[in-house]
C-alpha cells in the first residue's frame, strides 16, 4: 500500500519519515519530495508498506501532530499521466475575450 503524508515540517527527510512509520510494521519505501530546482521539501511524501500495517499507519497518524503541524496521511491516488512534451500549453491566448 502506498501512503500520501501531507502536512510535513520542512525539516523532516527521508530518515525521519521512515522512523515515524516504523512502529507500525516494515517500511518498503519513505520518501520526502522536493523541489527540482532548490532542494528544499515540498511538505509531503510518500510511504510503502504492507496494506495491513498501511491501515494501522493511517488510523494512528492522520491528525496527529508532529512538529506542530496535523499530519494527513490516506491512501496514495495512482499518478496521473500528465501527457509530457513540449508544456508550451496551447490555445493561442494573444487577444481579449
């Protein structure tokens, strides 16, 4: 199962988020996301653990506080295909409306 954690301090990386989730069964994965160009983490991540200790994770921690802030964690959706190439968007926006 894969788990969103939302609502991260900024000062915890992968380590950490391992740690918090590990009284509840065997990490697969733990990762902190961040921002391509500064490094700096974007204020969630994501965890892989067993669908069992996944829903004993998700009871235990959605809500509670770390750092001084709620942390939400639910089941990660699928990642949307967003299409790639190009990002020049379209429609060709120069006049008024």
């Amino acid at each position: 199962m894969k788990l969103y954690v939302g609502n991260l301090s900024y000062s915890v990386n992968d380590s950490t988020l391992r740690a918090l989730f590990e009284p509840f069964g065997n990490i697969e994965s733990a990762r902190v996301i961040s921002d391509r160009d500064t490094g700096s983490s974007k204020g969630f991540g994501f965890v892989e653990m067993s669908d069992a200790d996944g829903q004993k994770a998700m009871g235990a921690l959605n809500g509670k506080d770390n750092d001084g802030r709620a942390l939400k964690v639910n089941e990660a959706k699928p990642q949307e295909n967003r299409g790639g190439g190009g990002g020049y968007g379209g429609g060709g926006g120069r006049g008024r409306y």
